[in-house]
C-alpha cells in the first residue's frame, strides 16, 4: 500500500506478533492481517512489487473516504542546541555562549 504505514500480522491471527512496516512480502499460501490508518481521504494504489506479476493484474486502489487526520503531539522545539564538539567536550560554539547570557 502507498502514503502510510501499517501493522502486520503475518500468520493472518492475531495470536502472532504484530510488524510495524511499509511494504510486506507475500509467498504462494500466505497470509496476512493488515491494520492501518489514512489521515486524507483518496484514492490509494496497492501493488506487487514483482513487475512479471503487475503485468497480470495484481494492483489494485482503494477509496478512503471517512479519513480523520490524526492529532500530531506537540513537541517543544528548542531554539539552540548544544553542538557536538561541546558534547564531547570540545569548545562551545558561538551561539551557545550568546544563548546562555
């Protein structure tokens, strides 16, 4: 599937370990449970990854229509930061000296 990722379970229950992922590679009699969530609605491609096998037929899309955009966290963002020289002990740049008067 393309524009997100997805859990995975690979044995097709949910008795197994779930796979946070991308992409997932299928062999002749697996099986799978995909869970996944679009923020935007719209048409999406899913598609074998083989070209031999796109020639056949294998793709497809899907319509996400009731899309509800997740909640992004709000994350502080710091203004300076320490550079890697002082981190290790090295000299402090200059932005870090006039950030801490």
């Amino acid at each position: 599937m393309h524009g997100v990722m997805f859990y995975y379970w690979p044995s097709g229950t949910t008795e197994s370990s779930r796979i946070y992922t991308d992409i997932v590679s299928l062999m002749q009699g697996d099986r799978g449970i995909v869970e996944f969530h679009y923020d935007y609605p719209g048409i999406f491609l899913f598609h074998s990854h083989l070209n031999h096998f796109s020639d056949l037929g294998w793709l497809g899309t899907f319509n996400v229509t009731n899309a509800v955009p997740t909640p992004t966290p709000t994350v502080p963002i710091a203004t300076t930061s320490p550079s890697l020289s002082s981190l290790a002990g090295g000299p402090v740049s200059p932005q870090e000296v006039s950030s801490k008067k």
